[in-house]
C-alpha cells in the first residue's frame, strides 16, 4: 500500500483509510478469487483512491490498475506489462522488472 507520509510513524504500522492512496493485491493462486473480487470491493467501500492487482502472466508480471469512481467501485485504468506510466493515485513512470514467481 501507498499512504500519506504524515500517517507514518516509527512506533505504529496501522493505518486508518483516509490515510491509504493505494491498495495493491499480489494474486497467487491460493488467494485468486479473494485478491479478484472481495479486496476490490472492501477497498472501494473504504475509499480508497486506488487499487493495483499484480498478476503472473506466463512468468511475468502483469499490472492492473483501477481507480475509484463516484460511485464507490473501480474502474479498470490500464494492464501494464513492461512498464507502468500512471497519474493516478499519485503519478509513476517505472519499467516493471522480470521476476520469476
């Protein structure tokens, strides 16, 4: 997750919604369904601006972005393979490396 600098502190790693700009899910096999359809949904009903689901594709890692609209769901932004070039929550230029999971 990304939060507000302000909300960090040495002593506390909690952090409230209000504080949170984005909400990243790594998919795994084992959590596929709850990464896909239920964090999506307790992360829009708290708010928050938004949310990236990192996936394996054939060994390489796919990144899918969405924002919140006004009606508290998301709405899918991009698919990133190779790099992600996003203003939103908060703008990023970055090659995305090869991993191997």
């Amino acid at each position: 997750m990304a939060v507000s600098r302000t909300a960090v502190a040495a002593a506390s790693y909690a952090f409230v919604p209000a504080d949170i700009s984005l909400a990243v899910e790594m998919v795994s096999p084992r959590t596929k369904t709850k990464d896909r359809t239920f964090r999506p949904v307790q992360y829009a009903e708290a708010e928050i601006p938004g949310f990236w689901r990192v996936e394996n594709d054939d060994d390489a890692m796919v990144i899918h972005t969405f924002a919140l609209s006004p009606d508290a769901v998301y709405t899918p932004t991009g698919i990133h393979r190779d790099h992600i070039l996003t203003d939103h929550p908060f703008p990023i230029d970055a090659a995305i490396p090869d991993v191997a999971w």
